[in-house]
C-alpha cells in the first residue's frame, strides 16, 4: 500500500479513537454532572426538612419562654396583694400521695419576678430562640440569673432591654456562635438569626453540618450528602421530640395558670377590693382561697424550674430531652388539679 494511504488510513483510526474516546469522556461529565445535581437536590430537601421543623420547635420554644417569663413577672401582683394579709401563718410545704409541693419563699420569688420583668424587657429585640432558650433551660433559673453579674462585672438587674437578655444568655452558656460554610453547606441558610436558638435547643453537633462546603467531585460529594442526611435526621427526629413535648408541657402549664389567674382575681377582690386583710378575720372559703393560691404560685415557680432541654458534653453530640423531669411536672400538676377538684381545660 503506497504510504499517503497508510498514513490515511492511521490518521481516520486515530480520528476514529478520538471521537470515542471523547463520546466517553462526554458520557462520565454527564454521569458526573448527573450525580452533582442530585446531591444538590437531596441536600436542598434535607435543608429544607431541617428548616421547617426548626422553625417550628423554636416558635413553640419561644412561646413557651416567653409565656413562663410573664407567670413569673405575675408573681409580683400576688406578692403585693399577699403581703398586705396581716397574722397570716406560714406557709408550709404540701405533700399528698404523688403531689408534693415546696413550701412558699417570698424571697426567691421576688428574684424570680423581678428578673422575669427584666428578660420581658429585653425579648423585643432579641433573636429567634432566645424566650426558648430560657424554656429550655428553666425559666426560672434564667430569670433568677438576671439578678447576678454579667461578665462586664455589671449587675445583669442594672442592665435593660437587650443587653441583660445578652448578658443572661451568656451566663446561660449561651453567647453568640459564629459558624463558617458556604456552597452546599447548611452554612447561612439555617445558621442567620437562629443561630443562638438553635445552639441553645439543639446543641453543638448542627456547627459540625455546617463546617464546610461539600466537595466539587461528584463521588465525594453524594458520599458527604449522605452523611449530612444522616445528622439532618437525627436532629429532625429530636426536634420533633422537643415539640411534641412542649407541647404537652405547655397544657399543663396553662391549665394550671388558669386556675391560678382565677384565684389571683378573686384574692385582689377580697384583699385589695374589699380591704380584708387580717387572717383571723377570714371565712374558712376565704382562708383556702388564700391557701390554693399560694400553692398555685409555688406549682407555677417549680414548673418554671423544669429544663426541657438537656445540654450535651461535647461539640459532636445533640442535646437530649429531658424527658424524666418533664414527665414527673406533668403528673404532679394533674394529680393536683384533680386531687383540688379545679378544672383541667383544654
């Protein structure tokens, strides 16, 4: 064969060869591209899962905070109507079959009022999460720790409005988180004005999600979606946990600040109104007036106490509920209610 034909011949093969080896090449960038793509859109879901149910535990959460601060702040009305009640005994503690109930501490319950007022006064322009994060560490325990002294060396009681919600939140263990990502991380998308909610409900592992970007090579990054799924699931299993027990935390709770808003009222008529305030001159229906009151007040302060949430050791773990203590809150409100004969409202 002369040789331009075998030259010919061997450039159409070489040709040939390219044209296939690019058809090949064309086919892994579109399986390559393929699997970008559906990484992208498993991601965005599980962000997507990850943002509802957030936004739904931290607005239960919030609203819960926010409500065991103003039972809190109430105690200071009762206290002024109470105090006014001359030759009144002591109070002691109440203990019957599953009920037992501490004895009444006028000085821890102005602390507990008092501070309340000032995290009310702070909540206007605080973040997302924050009323919950005082929930989910005991409202009463928060409000008590708005009397002690912020880092500054500042009394957190001489601070207003945002600032003794900051300082509070410090002495919490709270504090402001700054978390990186970018890309495909969780990053910016869940971690903006929730990020201090979210490290207070959730605890440290939803930072670990939201390190880095996943990778830009196709493999790495389905396999680095996959484990994001992974902890996406188990902190949406927790936070629907959370909310499911919130919930029925907040029934009782409000259950029994009815009774006590009704109690409350009448001991203002009887007290305030009517000005009957020597004890030995009181009906015996007037004296266990008194009495349910107080004992409502104590059943609001222990309630207020309860953590919802316990705090993980440890950056990579989730926080956990705390189901025993929460449980234990419910069952003694209940027994009481009905062992008093008060109505349980829905």
């Amino acid at each position: 064969m002369p040789l331009p034909l075998i030259l010919g011949a061997g450039a159409a093969i070489a040709a040939a060869a390219g044209v296939g080896g690019a058809v090949h090449g064309g086919v892994k960038m579109k399986k390559a591209n393929d699997t970008m793509k559906k990484a992208q859109s498993k991601h965005e879901k599980n962000i997507k899962r990850f943002e509802d149910e957030n936004k739904k535990t931290t607005a239960a959460m919030d609203e819960l905070g926010k409500k065991e601060l103003e039972i809190l702040s109430s105690f200071k009305r009762f206290s002024t109507i109470f105090e006014r009640i001359q030759n009144k005994p002591e109070f002691k503690s109440y203990k019957k079959d599953d009920v037992e109930i501490p004895s009444y501490d006028a000085e821890e319950l102005e602390k507990a009022y008092v501070g309340a007022g000032v995290l009310l006064g702070g909540l206007g322009g605080a973040a997302l999460g924050t009323a919950g994060g005082f929930a989910a560490a005991g409202a009463t325990t928060a409000a008590v720790m708005a009397l002690g002294t912020a880092s500054t060396g500042t009394a957190i009681a001489s601070l207003s409005g945002v600032a003794a919600t900051n300082a509070t939140l410090a002495a919490l263990g709270g504090g402001a988180i700054a978390a990186g990502g970018g890309g495909m991380a969780l990053g910016s998308t869940i971690l903006g004005a929730t990020t201090l909610g979210v490290g207070l409900l959730v605890g440290g592992i939803i930072f670990n999600i939201a390190g880095g970007a996943i990778s830009n090579k196709a493999d790495k990054a389905m396999e680095q979606m996959w484990m994001a799924q992974k902890e996406i699931s188990q902190i949406c299993s927790y936070l629907k946990d959370l909310y499911d027990t919130e919930q029925r935390f907040e029934k009782s709770l409000l259950s029994v600040n009815r009774v006590y808003q009704l109690h409350l009222n009448n001991l203002e008529q009887m007290v305030i109104v009517n000005g009957k305030t020597d004890w030995n001159q009181y009906s015996e229906q007037e004296k266990l007036t008194t009495e349910n009151t107080v004992l409502l007040v104590n059943m609001l302060f222990q309630m207020c106490k309860v953590k919802l949430v316990l705090v993980a050791e440890g950056d990579s773990k989730l926080n956990t509920v705390n189901h025993e203590e929460i449980e234990k809150s419910i069952r003694t409100a209940d027994a009481f209610m009905e062992e008093k004969g008060f109505p349980i409202t829905e």
